[in-house]
C-alpha cells in the first residue's frame, strides 16, 4: 500500500517538475537576451555560434531555474492532490503528510545534490565558456550594412556614402572620403558602380565608373600640400573587412575570475589571500610601528630624578629641544599617517577581494540548499491551498521565490560591502525562510484553515454575533 503510494506522488511530481525545470530555464534565458539583445543584432553570427552562447547560458542558469522549478512542481503536486481529495484518502486511511512527503524529501535531496554537483564542476567551464563568448561578441563590430544616402563610417579611416542602391550591388551617387592621416585626404566621386563582397568577405570591392579621384599629397617632411585631381571611367577600390570578422579569445582571459573556480580552487584562493593579509600585518608592523619610537629623545637625567607630577608630556621636554621635538612629531605624524593609508587602502582591498571569493564558496552550497528550503514551503502551502495547475500555483510561488531572490541580493550585498559576516549575508534568505516553511509543514499537518475562504468568512460571522450579543 505505501509503495504505491510513493509511486504515486513520485509520478504526480516528475512530470510537472521536468515541465517546470525546461520552462523557467528558457524564460531565465530569454530574459538574458532580452537585456543583450542589442549586442547581437547586425553582427552576422552564424546560428551555431548563437547555439553554442545558449548552451552555456543555459549551463549558467541552471541552479537558479532548480529551486523554481521544485518550488513550483511541489506546489502543483500537493494542490492537485488536494483539490482531488487524494490527500484527504490518504490521511483518512492512517498515513500523515510527513510520510506522504518523505520521498519527495529524498528526491529533492538528490536534486541538491545535482544543484551542487553543477554549481561545482559545470558551472565554472559554462561561466568561463559564455564570459568569454559574450565580451567577443559584445565587441565585435556590427556587419556591413551601407544605407541610401547616409554615411557609413565604421571603417577606420572611411566614410562612404550612396545615394541610391539597386539589388545590394549597383550603386548610383557614390561618395568615398578617405583619411590616411592628418595631411592627406583622398575624396572619390562616382556617378555609379558596382558592389560586393569578396568570396573570401575579407573585402570590400567598389567597380566605380565615370567619376572623380581627389588628392591631396604631402611631401616628405614637409607641411605643404598639393592637391590632384584625376578623372577616370573605371576604377577599382578595395577596403579591408577583417575588423568586422568574429574572432574568438583564449579562454585564460576569464580564469582569475572567483565565478569560473570550483569550491576546491576557491578554498586554494582564500589560503592565498589569508596569507598575504598576514604579510600586510607583518609590514604594518615592521614599516609603520618602528617610527614611533621617542626614547631617543629622553632627558639623561630620565628615571634618576625623583618622579614630579606633570599636568602634560610637554614638561617632560627640556626647552631646548622642545621645538625640535614638535617639528619632528609634525613631519613623524605626517609620514605615519601617509603609511597607514597605503596599509589601509592595501587591506581593503584584500579584504574585499577575500569576500568575493567567499561568497562564491557559499553560493555553491546555499543555492542548492535552496531546493529543499523551498520544497518545504512549497509542499505543505499546496496541501493548504488545494487549488491545481499553474494558477495560483504559480502565483505562489513567483511570490516566495521573489521573496527568496530579494532577501538573498540584500545579504549578498551587505557581505559584499563588509557590513554583515559572509555566511550571515548568503545565507540570509535560508535563514529567514526555513522558519517558514518549517511554520507551513506544521500546519499542513495540523489540517489549518489558513488559506480557506469559508474559514474566514465564518471567523467573521462569529465576530458579527459576539458583537451583537455584548452590545445586547
């Protein structure tokens, strides 16, 4: 009997999970190139390459669409469950909720662990992978698009305008500056030619006829000019388009970088770092403490005079080198205090270098915690509200995962600021909403009427009569 009932929650979760899974990740991707899109429009990338980009994206996102989709899936799961009054069966016959839930809590387990087998081993190629695509493709330069009648200037040193294009080749009313440097401008005019692009697309060809060639020429280590003009009925030019082909960068650009390490490389990393914060104490030590030494400067008689009750240390200090002394204290205070900057400013940043690299240690581990912190509010809140499909479902959980997604961003960035300790700042969302789920379970257990509209509507009848009743 409870064999089939595990397969039987196990089937009603698997399906509304992969469904889930697939649509949150494609909806995290498309919301990424929603934001990029501009960056790659009009750059000629071959679908492939698109592909390619997807793939790693997609690779990046994929513990973050985890605990969405389980968020989610239990959601639909239980409140399908509910609204069936299979749930109500399967209470009825002696079996609690817990022991319904225990082998979702085991599969969810699993998922965290993919979540963090992810998070460890494949997101840092796929982070690597897609950086380093995307700052390729971001400055890459557009395609070759020449437009009617507008200069077309992003070829280094050309501008070139048409006035009238026929079928993407012959052109009509055709302007060509070109500036080889500060001296010399070359200007061509056509009445009309024809246009393409070499086999290879490494050049531009111009077969213009009927048109001028204006020169102007400066003789060698001179700034006078003369200026030439050749007429011509053909002429060939050529520019160069090897600027606009996509080229890939080495993947080593982006390895220093915390994101693309596993937990093992970070742990290597924070060491490092550990160490050269101990080195800056060290020099702290040896460079800026030593300068505070006085007792050079200390009377002869120091320590063999009967002691005298002074109001401040300026009548320690005989008069004759009592000006000595405050030039000398001036300039050390000054030379001091330009020293414990640098140490200053040189400590902050290896410690804020320290933090990044620390909370990338602890989002491998809480973002696949996550799964289960929402699977325990997700499940018992589906048992509660007993509504199916992806309505309120969905509702619901958009609003604790916001929730979840908000707390998380605010801790991350009070660690990153120093304000509040790494593991209180990235695990700060944990924290705050395993109570709740914790809260949700037991009164899923306990049959509560908390989200059941007829529960509320009598709680207010009841209040109605009271208040008749005291005021009778």
């Amino acid at each position: 009997m409870l064999k089939k009932l595990d397969k039987l929650i196990l089937k009603a979760f698997i399906g509304p999970f992969a469904a889930t899974f697939f649509i949150t990740l494609m909806v995290l991707v498309m919301q990424f190139f929603w934001l990029w899109i501009d960056d790659f429009v009009g750059k000629g990338l071959s679908p492939q390459l698109i592909l390619e980009f997807i793939l790693y994206q997609s690779g990046t996102l994929v513990p973050l669409a985890l605990p969405l989709a389980v968020l989610l899936s239990s959601l639909m799961t239980f409140g399908n469950l509910g609204e069936s009054y299979e749930l109500v069966a399967v209470k009825a016959s002696g079996i609690s909720l817990l022991r319904f839930m225990r082998p979702l809590f085991f599969v969810v387990i699993g998922i965290c662990g993919v979540a963090f087998f992810f998070g460890n081993y494949v997101i840092p190629v796929a982070v690597l992978k897609s950086r380093t695509l995307l700052g390729d493709i971001v400055y890459a330069k557009p395609a070759f698009d020449l437009k009617e009648g507008v200069f077309y200037n992003k070829i280094s040193g050309i501008a070139i305008k048409v006035g009238k294009k026929e079928n993407d080749s012959i052109i009509r009313d055709i302007i060509i500056y070109e500036q080889s440097n500060g001296l010399q401008d070359n200007f061509i005019v056509a009445s009309d030619g024809i246009m393409r692009v070499s086999d290879s697309k490494r050049f531009l060809e111009f077969n213009l006829k009927n048109g001028w060639r204006y020169q102007e020429q400066a003789a060698m280590g001179s700034t006078a000019t003369e200026f030439i003009r050749l007429g011509f009925k053909d002429y060939k030019k050529s520019f160069d388009l090897a600027s606009f082909q996509f080229q890939r960068s080495s993947d080593s650009v982006n390895k220093g970088n915390s994101k693309v390490m596993t937990l093992q490389q970070l742990n290597v990393a924070i060491d490092s770092m550990k160490q050269r914060e101990g080195a800056v104490d060290d020099r702290l030590k040896t460079s800026v403490f030593v300068q505070t030494n006085f007792t050079t400067y200390l009377d002869s008689n120091w320590g063999k005079a009967k002691p005298v009750a002074v109001k401040n240390f300026a009548q320690l200090i005989p008069d004759s080198i009592k000006s000595f002394v405050h030039q000398n204290a001036v300039a050390r205070a000054a030379a001091l205090k330009s020293s414990n900057d640098i140490f200053r400013e040189q400590f902050e940043i290896e410690a804020k270098e320290m933090r990044r690299y620390e909370i990338e240690w602890h989002r491998k581990i809480s973002l696949s915690m996550a799964c289960l912190v929402l699977f325990i509010i997700g499940a018992p809140l589906g048992s509660i509200i007993r509504k199916g499909g992806l309505g309120s479902s969905m509702i619901f959980a958009i609003i604790f995962f916001m929730l979840f997604y908000f707390i998380g961003n605010t801790g991350e960035k009070f660690a990153k600021e120093g304000s509040w300790n790494v593991l209180a700042g990235m695990w700060l969302a944990t924290f705050v909403l395993t109570p709740v789920g914790i809260f949700l379970t037991y009164k899923a257990v306990n049959d509560s009427q908390l989200f059941n509209k007829d529960y509320y509507i009598r709680l207010r009848q009841k209040f109605s009569s009271w208040q008749r009743r005291r005021s009778a």
